[in-house]
C-alpha cells in the first residue's frame, strides 16, 4: 500500500490559512477533547472485587497478562515524555504535543487501573524503566525522533500495536470485570491512534482516518504511516 507522505497546500492566501488553521485546530481539539471523555470513562468500577472468588492459578494468569500490558503503559508513558522534548514551537509540533499529552494522560490512567487491578488479585506491578528501546520500530520506517512528523507517525505505530496487544491478550483473562476493562483500554488505545490519522488528514495528508473495519496483526499496514 502506497504511503501518503505530509505535505501542505502551496503558498495559500492568509484568509485561506486562517480558515484552514480554525478548521485544523477545530479538527484536531475536537478529537482531544472526545478523546478525554473516552480515557476518563470510571475503569476503576470494572476492576475485580474482594467478593470476586478466583482460583490461585486463574490469579496467576491474570497477574501475568495484566504486567504484560502494564510494561507497555509504562512504555508509552515514558515514549510520550522522551518525544515531547524532540518537538518544535511550530504549529505542527504544538498539535502532536497536545495530541501526545491527552494520549499519555489515558496511558497513566490505565497503569494505575491495571497496577489496582493487579495488588487486588495479589500480585506485585511491574515498575517503570528508566528507557525503552523503540529501535525496531525506526529500524522498519515506522516513525522517528527526527522531526515533528515522524514523532507523530512513532506514535502512531505504538498505539496501533496497543490496540491489538489489547484484542489478544483480553482473550487470556480469567476474571470477568478484568476482560471488560482490557477490552475498555484496548477501544481507547484504538481512538489514541484514530486520532493521530485524524490530526494527519487535517494538515493536508489523504489518507483515511479510519482505514478499516478492525485493528487487527493482519491490517496493521493499513493503520501504521512510514517514514
């Protein structure tokens, strides 16, 4: 599939720049804001009460899936933190960091859900690393740290993989309200990365900014933007 890359509209008349700039910011704060709505939605009720009897090896299980997904809230709460000091003053740059910081507000909220969620099943949360390798992802074109656009499309590609992490591991819980609140952050780690495609369409990429019916292994090309 043929990858649209960011280019604006040539030298336009400053009427036509402040129509498309009030269009943008309109485009881009609307999507925050509903974004802010879907990562304060109360997670916390679905978390697994005392009166929630659970087998010791239904426990164990859960404990495990839920640090597994916890390392990578942690991931990209510290992706979000390292990227944000790569960003411009320009309007582009100020338009991926209001995007990244409701995005990472969620990944907060969500590591504390799962770090609750995980002392009451017993278990002990994973804590946070100093760093992470995101290597692999600039290794395959898939963002970079280089410039405001690239940051966007890093991001893009890490809540994309959020996104389907949370469709397949959901699958392995043992305990009822722990399956409704994974599949609660996997649907909003999904608007995280609709989002960044919605904020791409806005500055002037043709691209959908829902590419396809599902967030799945199989069409994550469609979803995920190259270098």
């Amino acid at each position: 599939m043929e990858r649209e890359s960011l280019s604006l509209p040539p030298a336009p008349s400053r009427r036509t720049q402040r129509v498309a700039k009030s269009r943008r910011d309109l485009l881009v704060n609307g999507a925050i804001a509903s974004l802010g709505v879907a990562g304060a939605v109360g997670l916390q009720a679905l978390l697994p009460n005392r009166s929630d009897a659970a087998a010791p090896m239904d426990k164990q299980n859960d404990i495990k899936v839920l640090n597994g997904a916890l390392f990578y809230e942690h991931q990209a709460i510290w992706a979000y933190t390292f990227a944000a000091g790569k960003l411009t003053n320009t309007s582009v740059g100020k338009a991926v960091l209001a995007i990244a910081l409701a995005n990472q507000a969620d990944h907060k909220q969500h590591r504390d859900v799962l770090a609750s969620a995980i002392r009451s099943l017993g278990g002990t949360p994973v804590i946070a690393q100093t760093s992470y390798d995101l290597s692999g992802y600039i290794k395959k074109k898939e963002g970079n740290i280089d410039s405001d656009v690239n940051i966007a499309k890093l991001a893009l590609a890490l809540e994309t993989d959020a996104a389907i992490a949370y469709t397949q591991e959901v699958s392995r819980l043992k305990t009822p309200a722990l399956i409704t609140a994974g599949a609660s952050i996997g649907a909003t780690e999904a608007s995280h990365a609709t989002v960044i495609r919605a904020a791409f369409k806005s500055l002037g990429v043709n691209l959908e900014v829902v590419p396809a019916a599902f967030v799945s292994a199989q069409n994550r090309d469609r979803w995920v933007l190259t270098v």
